[in-house]
C-alpha cells in the first residue's frame, strides 16, 4: 500500500505546463501527434550497427540528419553524443513554450547514458585501433552527461538527479517529480528520460530472446517480443496553484503515482501480475480516483510473451474494458525515455481527445481480456489516462495524468 | 524536522564494519595497493580492492550469480539494518524505500557481455550476463533479499551522487512516501576502468595518493560500498541535504562547490568531510574551503580508503557520523604540511563537535553536499 500519513486533500496540485519530445514518431509534439494519429509505423531496419548476427533487424530510430542538424559550425556541440542531442531537442521545446520556467531540480530516466561512447572506447581498445578519441567518448559516457549538456545548452542550472531503474526510469522520473512537488516541497520540476540505441543494449535483449524478429505485435494472441527504440521526452511539472498564478498555461495534471517492487526474477515478471497491479492501484489510490474514472491506459506492451500476460492479467483484474494500446508497437522500446515519451503520447490524448492505436494487432489473445485500440487510432472522450511502465528487477510504475479542468 | 542516521554498514579495502574500518582508520592504516594489469596494454594500475574475507558468509540465490557490486551492497545494506535492529516484514515491506548511488555500476559483467560480441559476435552474447549488466541489478537483488516492494530507485552520477542519493531518501521520507529509507552507495574495480580513468588522467601512477598537492597526481580507485539507514530517530541527524549542483568546465569547480559550503554553512562547522582525492577537485574544494571555512578541521579518507566514486558519498557520511559520534577524527594520510587548510594531519580530539560538512566534488562535473550534526 502506498501509505500517506497526510491527508490526501492537504496535497499540492501538480500541472504539466510544457512538454518535449522526440522519438521515432517525430521531432516535437506536432509531429508526433500526427503520427499517433495517423497510426505511422515508425519502425525500420537497424542503420547503426551491424545486426546481421542477430535475430531481430528492426528498431525505431531517430535520423541523425535531423538530430545532429543543430550541431554545425560548433566544435563542442558536434562532440557530444546522440543522447545530447536528444535532450536538447525535448529539453528546447518544453522551455520554448515556458521560457520563464526555473526549474528547481530536473529529474531524468536513462537506462544507459553514453552508452554508444562506451563502445568504441572499447572496440577501439579491443581493436589497437585510434584512441586518441578516447578521453572525449570517457567524458561523454556517463548517463548524467546530456541532461548537464540540454541544460547547458538551455541555460539552465539545475540539480540534477538521473534515475537508471531499467524500462521504468522515465516514469519513475515523472512520479519522483510529481510526489516532490506534490508535497508542497517543490515548486517547479523537469521531468522525463532519455535513451539512444546501442549495440550492447540491442544485443543485450536479442540474447534474451526478448526481441523479434517480425512485428512488434503488443498484446496479440501471436505476439513474438519487442522491438527497441530511442528518444527523450520532458515534462515541465508545476504546483498548479503557482502555474495558475502567473497565467502558465496548463496543459494537464498529473494526479496519481505508484510504485512497487516485485521480486520474481531479474527479467521476468511475476505472472499473476501482482507488481503491475500494485503500481496502478497505488497510481488510482494517490489520485483518489476508481478505476472507472480511467478512460484509457498506455501499457507498458513490450509484446513480449511474459510482460504482456503479467500486465494484460493486472489490467483486466483492475478495469473493466477500459481502452489500451502499447505505443511501442509504433516506435519500438525507448527504455529509459519510454516512460517520458508515453507520459507525453497520454497528454498528447488527454489534449486532442483522442486514442493513440497499438499497430500490428491481428489476433486478440483470447487470454487477455482486453479492449485494444487495434491499428488505428479513434477520437473519443479521455479525462483520465494511466502510463504503465515496467523495468528489469521488477521496478513498476504507474503514472496517472487527468486533463485539467478550467 | 531532519532525518537521522539510524544505522550504518561499510564494506572497504580496510574490510567490513564501521567501528573496524574507523578504528584502522584512526591508527592511519589504508588499503594494500593491488596491482591491477591492463589486459589489452602494458600499462597496471593501483588499487585499493575489498579482502576476500570480507564478505564472509553472505549467501543468498540471488547472489549466486551477482556481481561484486551487488554482494558489496547487500552485505553493507545487511549491516546498516542490523546495526538499526530493523526488520523487514510484510508489515512494513512497502514502507522501507531503497535508494542506491552508482557511478560506473556493474562493469566487469559488462565487459564481459560486451567482450564476447566484439570478440565472437552477437550470437555469443551470454543472456545470464545481460541482466547484471544493468543498473539497478544491485538494488533488485537487494529488494528481492529483504522482501522490499515499496520504492526503489537507483542514481547514477559521478561520485557526487551518493550525496544526490541521501537528498532523494530525504525527499521520499518528507514526501510520506515511506517512512524510512536504506541508502547504498556501491562499486566494484575492473582494468577496464582503471584503464578508462587512465586515459582520462585521473588515477595516481603509484601509491600513495597526495591530497591537495601542489600538482594534482591522481587518484586511486577502490572498491565496497557504504549503507546508511535514514530514519526519524537515531544519533546523527541530517540536518540539511544541499539538493547539488553542477560545473560546467572545472575551473569553475571551486565557485560552485564555494555557494554549497555557503549554503550549508552554519554558525558553528566544527569539521568537513572533504572529496578530496589528488585530482583537480582538491584544489577547487581547497580554494573554496579557504573562502567559507577557513577555521574548520578538514578531513579527506581517500588517501586512506581510495575512490570508490559511487560508494564515495556514502563513505564520506559514514566518516562524518563516526567522527561526529566518537569526537575525533583519523589522520589524513600523505598530506603535505603546507597545504593551507587545517588540516587533520595527526589523530585528533574533536571536543564537542556538534556539526560537520560532507561535501563532494564529482570528476564529471557535479557536486553535493550535506550538514550532520550530533543530537
């Protein structure tokens, strides 16, 4: 039980008041709507390294054409790795629509930084190869790096707190972020995560047999494993009273968190779903809402066969016929960012009123009793909507947004 | 109202337990250099590693594969809850947060892992590896020892993040998130990393390593990991969690870690745990100690313990706690006389030390700190 000795009343309100994205789907919020709407499979071979060993060939990417874009005629800036880029994308756009923000601390997911650097630190090592790189890819490996960079390059000077809780990093993000500033603690947070593809990582789930090697087909009777993706996603999070006040605009409000900790195994959950569901009830119970209050629920959805079971099994004991859809199944596993980007995709739905699709659904698991938002996407009512996010050493996270009355 | 220290576990190249380790430390004992060979190179590196011996019995499934740094961590997390007489049961499983500060986390498996794909190609890549590989591998097999299913995160940073990891365990119990919180910085040595800090002209060629030399000679790594139980009651109170900084570029190391000492600093500071580790933080924290608290006893027990980077925050409070509880602090090994601080150069009586800083420096720009005071 998530215990509260305060009343829940007492509690600040906590607003989103700005957001930033880029994934697979696209550069920004607009983009990435577009996509949402459009059911855009965002997902294509692995341009990065080589994947002819492997089983799985696919990934959601973001083309560095465009990410690297910003870097020209700057020597530092070109230096910095792909999950710099990232965060300055999100990090810029979230401040572009509040430029007054002062953020006091920022709070970010990864599950592994630099990682890429780390690579060819050590294949060039490995290799005799040229290490006279060496010391730039060392100091711009570890996870803390492009989070210091985007605020660098934003002018911002904020603590700095980077959460590497497997898959669950960026929701857990938010939720530290949201429970922080719901205490009254906090006034102004960023939030979110980050995560670039890697060889390590992607072989990492390929010798798990955690990945596929056809579609990423979340919550089907056929469903063969995920696909990885990249991205960064930030949300600005404010006392709503404090946004109110100096006439921020809000664009939702972020009303339940849960967290919890089940210790089947290192990689699997346990299948009677009891850390999934002890997440969402934790997330209804914050926001002091029922379940029926919940219109639709961004899964988890790796597709894999154990993850989609555990969390299909806690959904269906917890609400009855409530809209999902794994977003994942447009731009592959983002990891440590995927809990921030899907907390977007959920205020991008609660904004446009609408229901993001889980593309590549064919054959309903006849086990899984669930409504899927099957290949398309629909316009319907959504006040409320739940972001479950699930992560290596059993770390689950709920994060349940609302949008804002007027 | 402050959080407290209710209890304490450290696992060192000085071995395991905190009087022991304290009591070596004070007859200015410090770890044996091991002599580690760059497996790719002709260059070895020094450093302090953790005895053998020292981690005893601890036997647990989901130990069996674990890295050194998930059993670093569990035997010091095991320790602090022993010394607190706590015990975690389905009554308060939910009510226990765990916090855990990493640096370069489990970095021999992932060598290992990634070793065999360079080597051998993706079809080697061992799937047993993989999950070790991750950050929070140390924390989860901790949360899946004690039973813990509340809140666990684990932090990544540079050595600064233990203190970042103390500040969340505040935020998490004054948030009623839980109600009392296990910290554990920990790390573990590998020639990759010793190599890495190599090429990054951090470590010190031999032993020993000078704080606050005239010419910054490097550092020398160790390994272990450091436990502290935050709770309402005990001893030690932490008083104030600095929420942390960063610097952009490292001459501008002193002017950021000067505004925390600032920001910290009370009417009385009777000590400070310095970062200091014979690398260009100890003059940015020499620089900025003279400007705020030119008057203060200042130890470093990296000379002594090395840097254990992850676990480094940790072992700073645990040094702070203890010299706090006992009045007296250990030498600080292999300074030079002349340094301008006061510098605790021989074993000293701190009569009625009542508070201290803990402040560190990280090598890739963040910085931290916190205030303890005696109750």
């Amino acid at each position: 039980m998530h215990h509260r000795v305060k009343q829940e009343s007492a509690a600040a309100r906590v607003a989103v008041v700005a957001a930033g994205i880029v994934s697979p789907l696209g550069f920004g919020l607009a983009e990435t709507l577009d996509s949402l709407r459009a059911a855009r499979d965002c997902v294509g071979p692995v341009t990065r390294f080589s994947v002819a060993q492997c089983r799985c060939k696919t990934a959601g990417q973001i083309p560095d054409e465009r990410l690297l874009a910003g870097g020209d005629g700057e020597r530092r800036r070109r230096r910095l790795h792909r999950a710099s880029h990232m965060m300055i994308q999100a990090l810029g756009e979230a401040l572009a629509q509040q430029p007054q923000f002062q953020p006091e601390l920022m709070v970010i997911g990864t599950t592994s930084g630099g990682m890429s650097y780390g690579e060819r630190y050590y294949r060039a090592l490995t290799q005799a190869a040229d290490l006279r790189r060496a010391p730039m890819w060392i100091a711009n490996y570890p996870s803390q790096k492009p989070v210091l960079d985007a605020q660098e390059a934003c002018g911002l000077r904020a603590p700095c707190r980077i959460i590497a809780n497997a898959c669950a990093s960026g929701a857990n993000a938010i939720g530290q972020a949201f429970e922080c500033v719901r205490s009254g603690r906090y006034r102004q947070i960023l939030a979110g995560g980050y995560d670039a593809i890697s060889e390590m990582v992607f072989v990492g789930f390929d010798s798990l047999q955690a990945s596929t090697p056809e579609k990423c087909r979340p919550f089907d009777r056929n469903r063969t494993g995920m696909v990885l993706g990249e991205g960064a996603a930030i949300l600005a999070l404010e006392n709503l009273d404090s946004a109110r006040r100096r006439g921020a605009a809000v664009l939702a409000e972020i009303v339940g968190y849960g967290v919890s900790t089940d210790n089947f195994h290192i990689t699997q959950p346990d299948p009677s779903g009891i850390g999934p569901r002890q997440a969402m009830e934790r997330a209804l119970r914050c926001a002091c809402l029922p379940a029926e209050a919940v219109d639709y629920i961004n899964a988890h959805g790796t597709a894999t066969v154990f993850n989609d079971a555990a969390e299909g099994k806690a959904i269906a004991e917890l609400f009855d016929g409530v809209p999902v859809s794994s977003t994942k199944s447009m731009m592959g596993h983002s990891l440590g960012a995927a809990g921030a980007i899907e907390a977007v995709v959920c205020l991008l739905a609660l904004q446009h009123q609408f229901l993001p699709p889980n593309i590549n659904f064919d054959t309903p698991d006849p086990v899984l009793n669930l409504n899927i938002v099957a290949n398309s996407a629909r316009p319907a009512a959504v006040s409320a909507a739940l972001s479950n996010s699930f992560g290596f050493g059993g770390a689950n996270a709920s994060i349940l947004m609302r949008k804002c009355e007027t | 109202m402050s959080l407290a220290i209710a209890g304490m576990g450290w696992i060192t190249p000085l071995g395991r337990g905190v009087d022991s380790v304290w009591q070596q430390l004070l007859e200015g004992r410090e770890g044996s250099p091991a002599t580690i060979s760059e497996k790719l190179g002709p260059h070895e590196c020094i450093a302090f590693r953790v005895p053998e011996t020292a981690l005893g019995n601890l036997a647990h499934p989901r130990l069996r594969r674990a890295s050194a740094i998930s059993r670093f961590a569990a035997a010091a997390a095991l320790d602090a809850l022993n010394a607190a007489g706590l015990n975690v049961s389905s009554q308060n499983s939910n009510r226990i947060g765990l916090v855990f500060a990493v640096s370069n986390g489990g970095v021999i498996y992932t060598r290992r892992f990634y070793g065999d794909i360079v080597r051998s190609g993706p079809q080697a890549a061992s799937p047993l590896l993989f999950p070790e590989t991750v950050y929070n591998a140390p924390a989860s097999h901790l949360a899946a020892m004690l039973g813990v299913t509340g809140a666990t995160y684990t932090l990544v940073g540079d050595g600064a993040v233990g203190l970042a990891a103390v500040k969340m365990a505040e935020d998490l119990v004054m948030n009623e998130t839980v109600e009392q919180c296990l910290v554990v910085g920990t790390e573990e040595i590998d020639w990759l990393l010793c190599d890495a800090y190599r090429r990054w002209r951090l470590l010190c060629p031999r032993p020993p390593m000078e704080p606050f030399g005239r010419r910054p000679r490097g550092m020398i790594l160790s390994e272990g990991a450091g436990a502290i139980l935050l709770g309402k009651d005990g001893p030690i109170a932490v008083e104030r969690v600095h929420p942390g900084a960063h610097y952009d570029r490292r001459a501008r190391a002193a002017e950021t870690l000067e505004q925390i000492l600032r920001d910290l600093a009370d009417d009385r500071i009777d000590f400070v745990i310095s970062s200091a580790n014979g690398t260009f933080i100890d003059d940015a924290e020499c620089a900025a100690l003279r400007r705020v608290l030119p008057e203060s006893a200042i130890y470093t027990g990296k000379p002594a313990l090395g840097e254990s980077v992850g676990a480094g925050g940790l072992w700073q409070v645990i040094l702070g706690a203890q010299a706090l509880r006992r009045s007296e602090l250990p030498p600080v090994l292999h300074a030079r006389s002349d340094v301008p601080l006061r510098l605790s150069c021989a074993r000293s009586v701190l009569a009625d030390a009542r508070r201290a800083i803990v402040l560190n420096c990280g090598v890739n720009q963040q910085v931290a700190g916190l205030r303890l005071a005696r109750r």
